[in-house]
C-alpha cells in the first residue's frame, strides 16, 4: 500500500483524512510547530501504531489534539482557571497543557499517567481534521525515534518513505515555529514549565504571574530519572554527529573552531557568520538579527547534517529569553549539553 500525499489546499483534504483517522490509520499533520504523527487517540490498537512506526518507547505519552478550547472538558476534569486563561491567550497556538485526564482516553495515548497533554493547535487543515474526525489526534512529533524533529512533509518522507509504512501525509509546506510547543504542567501547586517553545516563559510568566521551570529544561537527565515530561529523559533532536556548542563573540568562536576543525567536521552557524568560516563546510541555520527564523531553520539543518561523514558539528547557540531560550533547549539536548566557551579557552 502507497502512502496518500494530501495537500493541505485541497478542500476534500480534511474529509479524507478524517476517514483514515476513524479507520485506524496514521496520518501526519502539519501544525505551527512541528509536524505530527498523528491517530485517534481515544483508539487504542491506533495509538499503538504510533509507537511502533516511530519506534518511540512506550513510557512517553502522547499529546492529544484538540480544535477548540472548550473540547477540554471533554478529556480533562478539574481544569482550573489558569487553563482557561492560557487558552484564550495562546490557542490555537504553540502551547500544551498538562491536565488531569478523563478515563476516555486510554492507557496508550498517556502511558499509564493520571493526566494528559492537549494542544489546540493552529493550522487549519489540521482543525479542521480534528472537527470531521470528530475525535482528539494523539500525535508526537513525525520524526522517527531519535531523530530531528520534522518542519517539512519532505523530512516525514524521509523518515518514512512512500510505501505505506504511514497511511498519509498531509502537506502543509514548513513550519513556521519550527520547534515543538511549550509544554506547561497545571496539575501541582504553581505552573511548571516542562519544555520552552513558542509560547516564551515571559509571556507564561506575565499572564500567571509565577511559572517554575523543570530541572528537565535545564541539564542533562539521567535514563533512569523520573521525570514530570517522560520524553525529556530520552536524548532528543540528536543527529549522528557529537554536537559542541561553542560561546563567545563571533570572532573568538570563529578562530576556536578553525584551530580545531579537521576533515569530517562541520560548522552550523548564524547566517552573519558564514564568511567566518570559508572551508570548514559550514551551514547556516538562521539570522542571529531574528531569533524566530533560527527557529524555524534548525531542524532542517540538523536534518541536513545528519549524514554518517560528518563525525564533528560545531555548533552556535543564541542566549537568553524569549524564543532564544527554546532553540537553546534543543541545540543543548542535541549536543548532550558540551558547552565550551571559546573566550576563555583562548
Ligand atoms: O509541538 C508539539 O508539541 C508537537 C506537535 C506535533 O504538536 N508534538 C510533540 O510531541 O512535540 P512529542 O511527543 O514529540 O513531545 C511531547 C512531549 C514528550 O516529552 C512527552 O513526554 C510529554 O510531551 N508529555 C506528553 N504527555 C505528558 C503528560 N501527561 N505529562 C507530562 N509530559 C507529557
Ligand atoms: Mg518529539
């Protein structure tokens, strides 16, 4: 069986998405941030093909999808009113909730956890999906387990290929976040942020008034560590290559990595940086003058460096809040957390 290629400005689109998904099928989603491989989530043996196809463990739970704010209380009870106020802040959007889960979503879609993440994402062909579906779309990132994250229809093809191994894919061109959502946790005592996206912690912050951030968000988790977000433990968004994130000013990074760089290295940089690094294969993920399109460009170009060559990256990381401060949590995990600071090592 082929995979179907659906455009996402194709009217019937949804219609026949929709009847993949309440058949039991995998159909992968754009959304704003990344895309998703999506299933019914309310069907068991359908969330299970997610797992296996994605060869993702079966301890990390999966986010639910929703097309509006008010299907909450449908999957979540004692939803308070801080729920309420991010959803009408920032949904459709780039941001997850953690809830107390209703007993209709089954055991596969949480792993086993007393709550569940949902999303109300923005793409319309998606909502519009979940609407004629008529039921939430459990869906984790499209990439296969370990891999980059997907921004394109053309990375889920390359994961997954065109012979069925997924029932459709529907193209919705690049994501215009380009990193997975904020993932905020209600169900404790203050708001905790479990993984920095689009939605920034300033903004979280303004509109709660207080937000803790999980030790996950902030260093390397051990396999064995028990923590609030499951897939937070796993080394994520890692291409082949051992990752270093070189600090410092431009010129003093530059002249770092040139000292070091050697055959099967290479360099992913700030587009005002290329000219710094003539023959050291570098590739320019974004402008450091706009933090949103380093966004949005990372993951194709870790995609594009993940080739078995290339043993070495070099890697340039913005600092800070805002947006920064989740393309720092991804190029961190991708590179285990080796940080040097090319100032002081001069
Ligand atoms: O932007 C996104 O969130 C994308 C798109 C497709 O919506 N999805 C995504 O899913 O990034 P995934 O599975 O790659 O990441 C979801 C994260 C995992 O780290 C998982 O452990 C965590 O959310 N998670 C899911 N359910 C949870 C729960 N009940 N409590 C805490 N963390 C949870
Ligand atoms: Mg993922």
């Amino acid at each position: 069986m082929k995979t179907l290629i659906l455009s996402a400005a194709d009217r019937n689109t949804p219609v026949t998405a929709a009847k993949i998904i309440q058949a039991g099928g995998l159909v992968a989603i754009p959304t704003e941030t990344v895309y998703g491989l999506g299933a019914n989530a309310m069907d068991a043996e359908a969330v299970s093909k997610i797992f296996l196809a994605k060869g993702r463990p079966q301890d990390n739970p999966l986010i639910i999808h929703i097309s509006c704010a008010e299907e909450l209380n449908l999957y979540c009870h004692d939803i308070p009113e801080a729920a309420w106020l991010l959803a009408s802040h920032f949904w459709p959007g780039p941001l997850t909730m953690v809830l107390p889960v209703r007993d209709c979503i089954p055991k596969q879609t949480t792993a086993g956890l007393n709550t569940v993440a949902v999303r109300c994402p923005k793409s319309e062909v998606t909502r519009a999906l979940i609407r004629e579906a008529g039921v939430p779309i459990a869906a984790p990132s499209a990439n296969l387990s370990g891999k980059p994250s997907t921004t394109t229809a053309e990375h889920v093809l390359n994961d997954y290929g065109t012979d069925g191994k997924i029932d459709a894919i529907i193209d919705g061109g690049p994501c215009e976040v380009g990193v997975e959502s904020t993932i905020v946790d209600l169900t404790g005592k203050k708001p905790r942020l479990l993984r920095p996206g689009g939605v920034t912690p300033e903004e979280l912050t303004a509109l709660l008034g207080e937000l803790e951030v999980d030790r996950a968000v902030l260093g390397q988790i051990s396999n064995d560590a028990v923590v609030r977000a499951p897939g937070m433990k796993y080394k994520h968004y890692a291409p082949s290559a051992e990752v270093y994130i070189i600090s410092g000013s431009s010129e003093a990074a530059a002249a770092y990595i040139r000292r070091r760089f050697t055959d099967g290295d290479a360099v992913l940089c700030y587009k005002e940086e290329l000219p710094l690094y003539e023959g050291c294969n570098p590739t320019a993920y974004g402008s450091i003058q706009d933090i949103r399109t380093l966004s949005s460009g990372l993951f194709a170009a870790l995609r594009t460096l993940d080739r078995p060559e290339i043993k070495t990256i070099y890697a340039r990381c913005p600092e800070g809040g805002g947006v920064a401060y989740a393309v720092g949590n991804r190029l961190k995990k991708a590179a285990a957390f080796r940080i040097v600071n090319a100032e002081a090592e001069e």
